[in-house]
C-alpha cells in the first residue's frame, strides 16, 4: 500500500513540486497520475523511489516511511520496485538477456535461478526470440518490453512507470498497456505517469489529477480530461 | 580514458618515486654531515696516562656517545707533523715539550643532545676545555629536521595533487558511464556494488602505473647516481640495492592508493541519485 500523508516538496528558489498532498493506493491498484509539465507528477514518482524527500509529510510504502530511510538503505526499496521510464534506459553494451539478468545479479541472485526465471520473464514480455540482441538491434516498443521485463524479474509489488508509451507510435503503446494490465492482473500494483489521454480512456482505471503541486481530481474510473 | 589515466598515473608516482629518492639521499647524507661532527675533549697536561686512560673510559661510557677515541700528546704530534708534511721541519726540537694536549675525539649518537654532553665531558676531572663546533652542529640538525619536514609535507601535497588528478581524469570516464550508473542505481543496485569495478579498475591503473614507473626510477638512478657521484665526492649516495624495497613498497602502496581513491571519488557526484 501506498499513503502520501501531506507531503510537501520545495525545490531551491521556493519552486513548489507537491503541496500538502495526500492520497492513498491499495495494494494491486492501477492508478494514473495525470497533469501538465510541472504539475508534480514527477516529483510524486521521485518521492516514490527515495530519489528525493519530502520537505513535509510522509511518504509511506508498504509501511515502510520512504523519507526516514538512511541512504544505504534505498537499494533495498528499489528492488521492491520496478521502474519504467520513457526512454527505456537501457544498458546499450547488454544483451536483451543481460539487461534483465543484471536486474537480478545486483540483488545477489545464484546463477541457477537467473537462467531460469529470465527466459521466462523472456517469453511473458513476447522476446524470447530476442535474447541476444542487443538495445540498438530492436524496435522502441521491443526496447520498453525488455524495461518491463526488467522491471518484473525481481517479483516487485509495484511498478512505477513514467511515460511508458511517450515514445512509442499507437499500436506498440496499445500493446505495451495490454502488457501492463496483465502484470497488473496478476497482483502487482502499478502507478503510472502519462500524457496520452487515449490510454487513459481506453483503460477506464483510478486517475489521480495534478495541478500546481496539489491534487485537483481522484476518480475511480477517470479519464483524461484536464480541463475539469 | 584508460591511457591517460595510466600516463597520470605514472607521471604522479614517477615524481613521487624521484622525490622518495631525493629524500632518502638528503637524509643519508645529513646523517653522514652529522657523523662528521666531533667533539673534542682536551685534556690537562699534567694528567698521567692511567688518568687519561680513565678520562676516555669514563667519556665512553655515557650513554649518548657512539664513538671515541684517544690521541696521546705523542700521537697528536706525530699527527700534526703529518699534517705539516715538509714544513714539519718547524716542529724540530719540540720534541717533549708539553705544547700538545692529549685529547679524546667524540662523535654522538645524537647530537641534538651535544650541548648536555658537552657540559657533562666539560666537568670530569682532568679535561681542560672541550671544542664543541656547536654552530655547524645547530645548523646540521636544523638542516636536517627540514628536510625531514618538507618531505613530509611535499609528498601529502604530490598526493593531494596526485589524487585531485587521478580523480580528474577517471571522473571522464565515468561521466561517459553515468546513465549506465543511474540505471544501476534505479533498479537497486547498492553504492557499494556500482562503486566495487570502478575502485578495482582504479587500482588495476595504479598497478600498472606503479609497474612502468618503477622500472623507469630503477634503470634511472644508477645512472643518475653513478655520474652525480663522479661530481660529487665528498658523500656517499645511497646505493639502489638498499632503497629498492622501501621504495617499491611505497611506490606500489602510492599507486593503488591514488588509483582507488581517485575512481572512488570520482563516482560519488553520480551515486546521488
């Protein structure tokens, strides 16, 4: 579960990312974050990581109080997590398969168990075939698979994707967020920042509205209309 | 960025290396200025042989004295007639006239601590005065404490500097691998784990640096020492059989130091993250 308990972010200069938000995400939820550029989306999915902290509030994830963990301790958060970024960032020098092993290799898996679950988040994502090659040798919407991939293979309980499909064309997004809705299905909570208001409609799921730091909408079934 | 770490590398500890170098012989060679400064305990003339025998036994025996050595009135003229050379021709005749004194020739084993032997040699029974060249002595010691000084100081600056630009020079390498490093660091990897290959990379650059460097000083100082000694004569240069372990052990220390501390700094602006 996910408690933002009055969180408030003041960057340098007095620049207001949240004001005294708070919400909550049950476990196994799907929820959009929508707003325009400068909203505090960003800012939410970086308190979500421990990438900053709240300069009020708190910020709680599956009990753990995010901002009162020491630094050498967000590590062990992120393993919990699976991050999805618009750019895929992934490492060009790897493999499909190495990409998705090394997620694992850092949080000292035995070799066994990497050989075995890779192929198989390999072939959940539809790249099975795609193992050897590297970033640069597969298409954008294969490139946010292998991040999917990545971001599954630890077994997280909640992914944070941001802008998923920005950089994908219609169809590959459809097919990314058909992904996505599957993981979800099978239990694992996803929050996810995008701008496209078709996603948004076509999934009928919780959208949270932001807007100068604060919350302005939080609809069960919302769509993407931020003129309201 | 590997080469031009390694050039770095190798240059810092090539100075380092020639600067250790320097240090030894400015140290030997104070030690050896140090050596040369005798005191000398003149003795009475009316004092026996047995006397002076006991005066030079008594000197011996103190506990800052390293060596000492008597000079009968006999030997001391036979000294200066040797000193003289033809002109001892002057000396003729004076032979068994008390002109001479017998005296005891002392080197210390500290001579900071001269002026208390001195004023200890000064007051046994017998000795009449005692020659202390106490201005080269002061002069020697103060001498030596800044060599000994400023070599400290200068290799913590050469390391300063030697990591500042070790630190430099990897930081390019590292900036070239920093969305890599944020990937790491986003899906969970600790500091410690991102941090680990690029220390041992940094101590690889050092070993190697410290390889290339040693094998350049060793051929270098023989030939530097063996033509600064045919200049040179009045001290003996520390010989590279004597220094070669200090001076690797600390080269390679230096090295793998400068190497693992200039990759770990330089990673540490990208672990924020």
């Amino acid at each position: 579960m996910i408690k933002f308990k009055n969180v408030s972010v003041v960057y340098d200069k007095d620049i207001i990312g949240l004001d005294n938000v708070s919400f909550k995400i049950d476990d196994g939820e799907f929820v959009f974050l929508v707003g325009k550029t400068g909203a505090g989306k960003s800012s939410a999915i970086k308190l979500l990581t421990g990438e900053i902290k709240p300069t009020e509030g708190d910020v709680i994830v599956d009990g753990i109080i995010v901002n009162s963990l020491k630094r050498s301790k967000i590590p062990y958060l992120r393993r919990a997590q699976g991050v999805v970024f618009q750019d895929f960032r992934l490492l060009p020098n790897k493999t499909v398969y190495e990409n998705v092993a090394f997620a694992m290799e850092i949080t000292g898996k035995k070799k066994k168990e990497i050989k075995r679950k890779v192929p198989k988040i390999l072939d959940i994502v539809g790249l099975g075939e795609r193992a050897g090659n590297y970033p640069n040798e597969i298409s954008g919407g294969e490139q946010q698979r292998v991040s999917i991939a990545r971001a599954l293979v630890n077994s997280p309980s909640l992914i944070i994707a941001d802008e998923p499909t920005g950089n994908l064309d219609v169809e590959t997004s459809a097919e990314v967020m058909s992904l996505f809705e599957e993981i979800n299905k099978m239990g694992t909570t996803i929050v996810m920042v995008t701008h496209s208001e078709k996603i948004v409609n076509d999934m009928q799921k919780r959208v949270i509205q932001l807007e100068n730091g604060c919350i302005v909408r939080d609809e069960e079934k919302g769509v993407y209309n931020l003129g309201i | 960025m590997t080469v031009a770490s390694f050039i770095t590398v190798s240059c810092c500890l090539f100075l380092f290396g020639v600067f250790l170098l320097f240090t030894l012989n400015m140290n030997s060679i104070s030690e050896q200025i140090e050596s040369q400064c005798e005191i000398i305990a003149r003795i009475d003339f009316d004092v026996s042989a047995q006397q002076q025998q006991d005066i030079y036994n008594t000197i011996l025996n103190l506990e800052n004295v390293k060596t000492a050595e008597l000079e009968t009135q006999e030997q001391a003229l036979t000294n200066f007639k040797k000193e003289l050379g033809d002109d001892a021709v002057v000396l003729e005749g004076l032979e068994g006239k008390r002109f001479l004194r017998s005296s005891v020739k002392i080197s210390l084993k500290d001579i900071r601590k001269s002026e208390e032997a001195v004023k200890y040699i000064q007051k046994i029974n017998g000795v009449a005065e005692v020659e202390n060249r106490q201005d080269i002595v002061s002069k020697v010691v103060k001498f030596t404490a800044a060599v000994k000084k400023g070599s400290v100081m200068a290799m913590l600056i050469l390391l300063i500097i030697a990591i500042f630009i070790i630190q430099n020079t990897i930081k390019l390498s590292v900036h070239a691998r920093g969305k890599e490093i944020q990937i790491m660091k986003f899906v969970g990897a600790t500091d410690h784990f991102i941090r680990m290959p690029f220390v041992i990379e940094g101590v690889m650059i050092g070993t190697l640096g410290f390889i290339a460097s040693f094998v350049i000083i060793t051929f270098g100082y023989n030939a530097v020492i063996s033509s600064v000694s045919s200049i040179i004569r009045l001290f003996d240069f520390v010989p590279l059989q004597a220094c070669i372990t200090p001076l690797g052990i600390s080269m390679a220390l230096f090295g793998v130091l400068m190497g693992a501390l200039g990759s770990g700094l330089s990673i540490k602006r990208h672990l924020k993250v």
